[in-house]
C-alpha cells in the first residue's frame, strides 16, 4: 500500500508544480530578487532579415506578403526573404512577382530546418526574424523585437502566439486552443523575468544572426532547438507580447491532432538534442525552467495523470478510505465529463465543458506522440492542418 500512496502522492506533486507550482515559485522569487530589469531602448533599428518558410501556401501567400509588407521599419533597413522550397503549388510564383522580396526555391523537400538553414546562409543582415507563412503580424512587431537587442546579452525574442477561431472552426478549437496559449503566454512572462523563455514558438521569434547555428534536418521542433542552443550559450531569449503572430485554429480536432502529435515527438526528441542543458551548475537558473516547463511536460506529467487514476484505485479499493473515495469520484466525473464533451454543440451553452476534453486530448497527443518518436514514425515534414484562408484583422 505504501508503494501505491507514493506513487500516488508524488505524481500529484509533479503534476500540480508543472503546470503551476514552479510558476509561483519563480513569479515570488522575481518579486522578491528582480535579478533582470527592462532595458530595451525605444527606438532602437539594427539591420533585420525577414524570413518566413512556406510550403504549399497559394491560398494565403499574397494576405502574408501584404501584411509583411506593411510592418513599421525602416524599409531601408530590412531584408525579406521567402523560402518555398518543395512546394509544388503557385506559391513561388506568387512570391516571385514582389520585387521587394528575396525568393528561394528549391524543388526538393527537405524540412523546415533544412529550409531555414538555407535561408539563413543567405541572410546578410545582423538580426533573424522568423516567420511562419500561416501568420499575421501586427504593425509594430518588428521594432518592439528590436528594441530587446539594445542589451548585448540578448541573443533572441520570442513574439506571442495569438490563436484566432476561425470561421470554419466545427470543435470550438480556437476557444480552447486560445485560452491555451493565453495560459503559455503568461508562463513565458514568469521565465523571461526569472531568466529566459525556455523555447521560442516558430510562429514568430527572433535571433542575432551571428550566435545562430545550423540545425539537423532530422530536427522537428527547429524554433525550439534554435532558442534553447542560444541559451545554453549564456543569451536570454526575451518575451515580448507586443510583437505578436496572429493564426486561425485549425478547422477540427482531427487537423489539431496532426500538430500536437508531431509537437510532442518533436519535444521527446529535442530532450534528447539538448541533454547539455541537464548540467544545471553551469546554468542553473535555465536549468531550472528547462526541466520545471518543458521536460515535465512532455516527459512526466501526461503519465503522472495516467499513474494518479490508477494509484486511486487501488487505494480507494484497498483502504475504502473516504478521502481517496472522493479523490476517486473526482477523477471518474472529470473524465467522464470530457468524453462527453466531445459531443457537445459549439453552439451550446455547455461548450465550456470542452475544455476538459481539451485537456485531456492534449495529455493524450502527448503520449501518442511519445511512442511516435520511440518508433520513429514522425518525419520532420510538417502535414498541414486545414485552416482558413480568411484574412485576420490586425492593428
């Protein structure tokens, strides 16, 4: 019985400190001991390059040119650059009809990173924009990433993920992907006060050209790698929310379980490229956010959640004790409610109800995604998710 109530109360533990535990701790430790204070010039205009990968994108390729186009810099200052290699779609002809814009194309796929690789080597100015072509920016994004670069030991931003419902959305997964990453959006606020964002999200992040490295085309999660490989070199990655990359939810669950699977194997995989980052006397404060938000993530908590239902069991079963009855009837109810959820009209004033399901489908894309990676059935190619080739709105 003892083993179960270990089993049990230790999985609770790391269950509740990732998801919010650690963030308390590091959100009092910042108020207590602000080690890092702002100290981002207002107008500060280094020489950019603008790269965004697009693959197959015809649909919404001239909207992203358009908005990209628009973005509030010193034209004279900024280099554009697409790189649409293996599309086999109109978008390099799209592309090619902007003089303003440096296209690249290859007919071979190869991955993103390989992609972004290419791109890079052909840069020629001194910060690294990345953009994804599914994307829309807000007008002022560009100079309130550069602003960040004015302190020398600054080698990367990271823009906020804004998920928009889209109009063809049938699960509601724009609501409860939105409240997701409004939930993330606050994490990355605590890590980048208490020392860095630990991996920046490929929609929008940025880089100093010169402490960028090549990555591996096998690598899934390239934002990820990218941010963290600068990091562990001594830079903080910063948060910045004013810059921020807007995209529609993908049209079903069905679409959203293709990214959060691939997500998640890129994750076990990238655990495995930065093990560096493990040697917390070298880095102990990245160390810390590293293991805290990421590795639990991925590696431990989807389990714990699996190994709380059952530890429960058998302790409600065995010692017919009233607390773990409760704990128990709790569990059954929660779950239950989320298998209903899926069953649930968008419409519906119950659709609060999804979010459970929500959830528990992301813990479930976790482990999908774990045993994808030990077989290794992912491949680095991105399987597109339907979205909407509506135009989003941004200011």
């Amino acid at each position: 019985m003892s083993v179960w109530k270990c089993i049990f109360f230790s999985c609770i533990f790391i269950f509740l400190y990732n998801y919010f535990g650690y963030a308390i701790l590091a959100y009092f430790i910042n108020l207590v001991y602000p080690k890092f204070k702002k100290r981002a010039t207002t107008d500060y205009y280094p020489t950019i390059s603008f790269i965004v990968a697009a693959f197959n994108e015809a649909a919404i390729i001239e909207k992203k040119i358009e908005n990209s186009l628009k973005l509030h810099y010193p034209q004279e200052k900024v280099e554009f650059i697409f790189i649409t290699d293996g599309s086999t779609d109109n978008t390099p002809g799209i592309v090619s009809q902007y003089p303003q814009i440096k296209l690249l194309h290859s007919p071979e796929r190869k991955g993103k990173s390989s992609a972004l690789n290419r791109a890079v080597k052909s840069a020629v100015n001194d910060i690294l924009i990345i953009n994804d072509a599914n994307t829309f920016l807000n007008t002022d994004s560009l100079k309130n990433i550069t602003r960040h670069y004015s302190d020398n030991m600054t080698g990367g931003v990271a823009g906020e993920k804004r998920v928009v419902e889209s109009p063809d959305d049938s699960d509601n997964v724009g609501g409860q992907e939105g409240l997701y990453w409004k939930y993330e959006a606050a994490l990355k606020k605590i890590d980048s006060d208490f020392y860095s964002v630990v991996g920046a999200a490929g929609e929008l992040f940025s880089v100093r050209r010169e402490l960028y490295e090549d990555i591996p085309e096998a690598t899934i999660l390239d934002d990820f790698v990218i941010s963290l490989k600068i990091a562990e070199k001594g830079y903080r990655i910063i948060y910045e929310p004013k810059a921020y990359a807007m995209e529609f939810a993908s049209a079903s669950l069905g679409d959203e379980k293709k990214r959060k699977v691939r997500i998640a194997a890129g994750g076990f995989q990238s655990i495995l490229m930065l093990t560096s980052l493990f040697k917390f006397w070298k880095h102990p404060r990245l160390t810390f956010l590293y293991i805290s938000h990421r590795v639990l993530r991925w590696a431990l908590s989807p389990f714990c959640l699996i190994l709380i239902f059952i530890s429960n069991l058998f302790l409600a079963f065995i010692t017919n004790n009233f607390y773990y009855n409760i704990c128990l009837l709790f569990q059954i109810i929660f779950y239950s409610i989320s298998f209903i959820s899926n069953y649930i009209s968008v419409n519906s004033k119950f659709k609060f109800l999804k979010f459970s399901g929500y959830f528990v489908f992301m813990n479930l894309s976790v482990i999908q995604g774990f045993f994808r990676f030990i077989f290794k059935r992912q491949t680095t190619n991105w399987e597109k998710a339907t979205r909407s080739s509506a135009v989003i709105n941004v200011e």
